[in-house]
C-alpha cells in the first residue's frame, strides 16, 4: 500500500503540466526528492528497525504515506509535488527497510522463497497497483483527487491492521545505536555485495526512468494523451517482476544472475528501438519483459547476499543493499535530469542500456 500510494502521481504528471505549470525537469526532479527521502531514511532504518521493532516503524510509513497523499490532494505548485514526492520517499524507505525485514525474517525454513519475492519485488507490485488504479479510474473520472482519498482509506486500514501482524524483533538493540548510521559491510559478504550491488542498480536504475517518464513516453512517443496508456507503461515495468523470482530460483545463483542481466540488457535495447519506431504494441512487450528481468535480478542478488549473511543481520543486509540501489538510481536520475534537456526520451533510454551494459560486463566478470 505504501509504494501503491507513491505510484499514484506519476501517471498524473502529464496533468500537472497542464495544471500547475509541472516541466519535464521538475519531474526529473521529482524522482530525485523521492530518492533523497529514500535514501535519507535508509541510512538509519535497518539500525532503527532493529532498536525500535518492525511494527513501529511500519506505522510510521503508513503514517507518512497517508500524509504524502494529502499534500497531493492540495497541490497548487511544482513546490508542493517536490515536497511531497519527498515525505512518500521517507515513508517507502521505512516500509522497504522494516517490513521487508519482517517478511525475511518470518519466512526462514517455512517460505522463503516467498520471502526473497516480496522482499525483493514487493515495492514494484506496489507501484504498479498504484499505477493501475490511476489508469483504471481516469476511463471512468476526470476528478482525480478521488484515487488519493481511496488511498487514504486503504492506507488507515492497513495501519489498524499492524497489531495483529507478529514483531520479529525479540532482542532489541539499544536506542542508542539508533541513531549510527548503516553503511557497513559484513566482511563475508564483501565479494558478492558488488555483484549485487550492480545489478540492484542496473535494474532499479531503469526502472527510475518508467517512474520518472511514463507519462512524456505516452505522450511524445505514441501520441498518447490519455493517462491509461502512462499507466500501462508504468505498470508492466513493474507487475512481471513478481513472476522473475519464482524463473530465478530454478536455476543455479551465478549462472541465474548473469542470465538476468544479459536478459535486462537486450529487453532495454529493444525499448530503445521500438520507442524510436513508435511501435507501441512491442514496446509494451518488451517493457513487460524488462519487467520479468528486473525481478530476477533483485531476487538473484538477494539469494547471493543471504547465502552468506548472519541469521541476526537481516534488517542490515536489506537496508544496505537497498540503499545501494537507491544511491545509484539516485545518481542515474541526475544523469536523466540532465540529458532530457539536450536528448529526446529515446536518447535518455539509450544511455541508461550503455550503462547495463557496463554492469551486465562487471556482473559476468565477478561470477563463476
């Protein structure tokens, strides 16, 4: 529900430029206030998760995503949506840190699979219901402050639903330790960490550019003016990426990781070409398909990370690596930002597939 919630704007993008006086370089600015929140709270949310509980702090995101939702619903100002894109980058932060923990931990010897799925897929299923709900509900109202309240609701039920979910957190570290922020490496995962570090930020990466254009994508390349198709876009970067796990974990860790790369690479590629072709129908396809390999890659890193890592590190783990591909997306966004002033949209793609290219050469150099 939380990165349902931050998905809801995009789609809209189009319509706050016609609204608010929202630029292309304002939305390329958005994702990064978004991955400043992100980031910002990642730093301290594996350490505050293992002092203060999982439930908490899963409060406090359902708390803030709720907030995000109504600056929305009162935005006047490309201000607002920068401020706002900020609070909802706090709020994913905290639930992408304590409830993917959470899931991990009450997953071990029973499910954990699952686990790795929604650990590593989950905020992508969440940004594609939101996504989806945006699509659907514009064929039906042009009154789109509606799907906000609707996410307001589902957010305060999922908030009274928190006491009944189990604290996994038994041992609590001290307060104290709170506050130090967690930029660490347990030293056995030092060898695989590159390794998934560079596939978290190759996939979550290009992702950023969907969240970030999937509307001026609609509109400038497929002529597209109604906010179904923005959605659709958004939606299959991110929906297949939860059938990804399940194809990744059939096949051997190393060899499972390059296969989702190289597969990221060419589906990126192929983007490329059909976007400079206006050819809408593969380009869904292909976008369906980056989607696949996106989930494989987040799962395969995580499977390589939690081979090695200590029972009691799960918060750690997840919140570094995430935060990696946070830092890295972050950095990428910069780039777009950048080039979307001096190349079209098809530009920026091809520059990101130059980049996945460069970590698909890394990722197949670091493993056997």
């Amino acid at each position: 529900m939380v990165f349902a919630a931050s998905a809801v704007p995009i789609p809209l993008y189009s319509e706050y430029k016609g609204s608010i006086g929202l630029t292309d370089a304002d939305i390329s600015a958005t994702m990064l206030m978004y991955l400043f929140g992100v980031i910002a709270t990642l730093f301290l949310s594996g350490s505050l998760s293992d002092a203060a509980g999982r439930k908490p702090l899963t409060a406090v995101s359902l708390l803030l995503a709720m907030l995000g939702c109504f600056v929305f619903l009162n935005v006047a100002d490309p201000l607002m949506v920068l401020v706002a894109r900020a609070v909802q980058g706090v709020s994913c932060g905290l639930a992408m840190s304590a409830v993917s923990a959470m899931v991990v931990d009450l997953s071990v010897g029973r499910h954990e699979g699952f686990g790795m799925a929604v650990a590593g897929c989950g905020a992508l299923l969440g940004v594609m219901a939101g996504s989806l709900a945006v699509g659907f509900l514009s064929l039906a109202t042009s009154e789109h402050g509606v799907i906000y309240w609707i996410m307001i609701a589902l957010l305060a039920l999922s908030l009274a639903l928190v006491p009944a979910a189990p604290e996994t957190v038994v041992r609590r570290a001290p307060l104290r330790t709170a506050c130090k922020p967690v930029v660490s490496i347990d030293p056995k995962l030092r060898r695989a960490f590159p390794i998934a570090g560079c596939a978290y930020i190759a996939s979550w990466g290009i992702g950023t550019f969907f969240q970030s254009f999937s509307s001026p994508v609609a509109v400038e390349c497929f002529g597209a003016e109604d906010p179904f198709v923005a959605s659709a876009i958004l939606a299959l970067s991110m929906a297949p990426s939860a059938l990804g796990a399940p194809i990744e974990a059939r096949m051997r860790s190393g060899v499972s990781l390059r296969v989702s790369m190289a597969a990221l690479l060419a589906f990126t590629c192929g983007m490329c070409v059909s976007m400079a072709a206006g050819a809408l129908v593969p380009f869904l396809v292909l976008v369906a398909l980056f989607g696949l390999s996106t989930g494989m890659c987040l799962s395969g890193s995580l499977r390589l990370l939690f081979a090695d890592a200590d029972a009691g590190g799960t918060a750690a783990v997840v919140s570094t690596i995430n935060l990696v591909g946070y830092a890295g997306s972050a950095m990428l966004s910069g780039v777009m930002g950048a080039l979307v002033g001096i190349t079209t949209l098809v530009g920026v793609l091809a520059a990101l597939a130059l980049f996945a290219m460069a970590t698909t050469v890394a990722v197949f150099v670091r493993t056997r």
